[in-house]
C-alpha cells in the first residue's frame, strides 16, 4: 500500500543509515516512495517503462554514487521469468580516493537440486 511505502521511507530517514538496498521497487508509486531529498543518491537499472521489464533494485547511498551496473539473470523459472531480476552492482565514492562496490542481489525462486557448501 501507499501508506507503507511512506513508513519504510520515513523510517529511512530516521534511522540516518549511510546506505540502503532497497528490493521489490516495482511500481512508479512505490519508486515514489524512495526518500528524494539532498542527502540521497539513488541508483536503479531502468530497463523499461514496462513492470515485466523493471527488476525492482534501488540503492540508496548518503555519498556519492559514481557508477552503476545491472546484471541481468540469464535464466529464471515462472514466475520470476517474467520479470528482469538480476544483481545490481553500485560504486559509491566513501571518502576521496576510497570506492566501494555495494551489491544489491534478487533472489530467484525455483527448484534447487544441490547445494554445495565450501569453506
């Protein structure tokens, strides 16, 4: 609903975080919702004006973003097919001369046959 996409960006505001991932942005109303003062920079990967193009990824950066990849999933099962998800990869400039690459990731639903755990 509007009314709780207004919170979660309300609570954005009162908790001062540095960065945040936001995921399941699809809709032009909840993009709305996306705290749009000064102190944001805000990345997205617009695909399309379509909703079965987005991938719903936002990241939200109290310093300056300064470049910004999206990378696509090669394959997905129904229902996730019918949506772009993928990885969204944000470079944000922390201090002068001091880059991080945050990752914002959608998971992918679907069958898994084998999980392989390494240490």
């Amino acid at each position: 609903s509007s009314e709780r996409f207004i919170r979660i960006a309300t609570e954005l505001e009162s908790l001062h975080p540095d960065f945040a991932v936001l995921q399941e942005v699809w809709t032009r109303r909840a993009l709305r919702a996306v705290p749009a003062t000064d102190e944001w920079w805000v990345a997205r990967a617009t695909r399309s004006d379509l909703v079965f193009r987005r991938n719903g990824l936002v990241t939200l950066s109290r310093h300056p973003i300064i470049g910004g990849e999206f990378h696509p999933f090669r394959s997905a099962r129904f229902p996730d097919s019918l949506v772009t998800k993928g990885a969204l990869k944000t470079t944000i400039e922390v201090t002068p001369g001091m880059r991080i690459n945050l990752w914002n990731v959608h998971l992918q639903s679907g069958d898994v046959t084998e999980i392989k755990v390494v240490r």
